[in-house]
C-alpha cells in the first residue's frame, strides 16, 4: 500500500463504549433463552472486562497524556529543521511544510486532537496523520479491538511530512506507553532523522519497544542520533 506507518491506540473511551455494546448484545442474547440464570450469566460475562473504576482512571491518564503529547508536538513543530532526511532522503531537496489535515490551512495540535498533513499546494501532502482522544466512540463501535484497541494508518509516502509523523509517533508512545504501539514500513535507517531529532528536542531516545519492533540495538540507534542532519541536504 506504498510507505506506510501503522499503530494500534487502546482507547479508554473507545473500550468503555465497546464494553457497554457487548454487554447490551450478550443480554438481548441470554434472554432469548440461551440462560438458564440471566443474572448470574451476566455476572460472569462482565468480569471478563475490566472494572469501570480502571477504566475511568485510564481515561484521566490519557487526558493528561494528551496534553504532554500536544505540547511537545506543538514544539516539534515550531523547531523543525529545513529539510526532511527521513525515508531515504526521496525529498531531501523539499522543504518540510506542515498543514492541516487536509494539506491545508494549519495542523490542528490541541490537547485532544492530532491533524496534519504535507503541504497540498506543492503536491507534498498524501494521507492525513490523525490521533483522536474522543474518536471511536461512540459513532465508530463495533471496530473496536478489545485486546489491541483502534487500529490506525498513514501513508505518508516518504514525502517530508514523515519526519514530523515519525517524530509524532516516538511522542504518543512515551506518553500513551502500553495502550500504544506503531510498526512502520521502513527500517531502523529510514527513522535515523527522526531518531536523531526526537533526542535533540526532548532529551529522549525511544522507548524499548523500538528496539524490539525495529529489531535493532541501542548501539545502531545511538550512531544514527549522532549523526549530523543539518547540512546533508547542501550536497543532495
């Protein structure tokens, strides 16, 4: 499907909802005479889910969450460099340009929503990078996966856009940790820009997953954060 990245998000928001609909679908089941004890087959079906208590005190983590992801996204956009080394260099001689979802207008970076894209008018845009605290639910139920969460995409197509969605993608992991994952279509390589800008802004290297997922070592990843972005672009 072209250069892609993809992630998972376990949604608080999104799980209670789904919760909610597959309690109501197990009742409407059970009394249609599949239950010879309707309360208590509905007790047993319910402790397989998580306590609402938990759930509530995950969504106040994400909240805040989504403010720290926000912010730094926010500052990753105000400190961007010229140039995008990111992929493989297609567009090193392209300047990196951020709009809105729709590659126009500005991204939208707030403390419940992500939505940017590539810059339209130079045909540097490709598809919308998108996180939603609220989405999912409740319009989208029924598409949520109970053990990996909302499932997400975007082909960015190596255009220079992809620095700030890979850079994105190292932020909402440390803040979300286990209720988000992303795997990428490129290799360890191709995020050695992003890597390297991550650890500049935020003083950070990736979380752990990264290592396991890329199937790379610390040592690989501290030789391409080391390396110099800024001037490469001169010589392309």
């Amino acid at each position: 499907m072209g250069y892609t990245h993809y992630w998972n998000y376990k949604n608080p928001i999104s799980e209670i909802n789904e919760i909610e609909r597959l309690k109501k679908e197990e009742y409407k089941r059970l009394r249609e005479g599949k239950s010879n004890d309707l309360w208590e087959d509905m007790y047993k079906f319910e402790k397989k889910f998580p306590k609402k208590e938990e759930l509530n005190k995950r969504i106040e983590n994400h909240i805040l969450a989504f403010k720290d992801i926000s912010k730094e996204i926010n500052h990753l956009l105000k400190n961007l460099p010229k140039f995008s080394l990111s992929a493989g260099n297609y567009y090193a001689k392209d300047k990196i340009v951020i709009k809105g979802g729709l590659g126009k207008g500005k991204p939208t970076v707030t403390d419940n929503k992500i939505w940017l894209n590539g810059d339209n008018s130079k045909d540097l845009d490709h598809e919308t990078f998108s996180l939603d605290l609220f989405e999912y639910s409740p319009m989208y139920r029924g598409d949520y996966d109970m053990e990996k969460g909302v499932f997400g995409f975007c082909k960015t197509a190596r255009k220079p856009y992809d620095l700030v969605v890979c850079v994105s993608l190292l932020i909402m992991k440390e803040h979300l940790k286990e209720d988000f994952g992303f795997s990428s279509d490129g290799g360890v390589d191709d995020w050695g820009h992003a890597l390297s800008l991550y650890n500049k802004l935020f003083n950070r290297k990736p979380n752990e997953d990264f290592y396991q997922e890329f199937g790379t070592t610390e040592e690989v990843v501290n030789k391409l954060i080391e390396q110099d972005y800024t001037n490469v672009t001169e010589t392309v």
